[in-house]
C-alpha cells in the first residue's frame, strides 16, 4: 500500500484525495484481502451486491482504483 501511495502522491494527486483511495481500498480489502488479485468481474459484484446501501457516489469511489 506504501508504493500505491507513493505512486498516487508522484503523479500529482493530493493527500486528501490519496487518503480517500487508501481508505477505499481499505473498505474493499475487509471483504476481498488479496485487493491487488481482485478482478474487475469481482469489483463489479461487489457494488451490485451493495446498490441498495451505498451511494452512487460511494459506488463510484470504490469503482474508481486508478
């Protein structure tokens, strides 16, 4: 996660906005631990799963993992 930081803050973005995806990712990892292994089918499933209790903009945040 350290690296993914690092690469986030090199390219510019801000610390808020690269606390806000590590806390993304963070909310994500506590059902799916191996993040980095997800794939995109799985990301998918996992905001339709929570449509009804996210959201659409919380749906976004998660959806977006630059």
């Amino acid at each position: 996660m350290t690296e993914f930081r690092n690469h986030l803050l090199a390219a510019g973005r801000g610390v808020g906005t690269v606390d806000m995806y590590a806390g993304r990712i963070a909310f994500f990892a506590r059902s799916n631990p191996n993040v980095f292994a997800v794939t995109t089918a799985e990301l998918e499933q996992f905001l339709a799963d929570r449509r009804q209790i996210l959201a659409a903009e919380s749906r976004a945040l998660v959806r977006f993992l630059p």
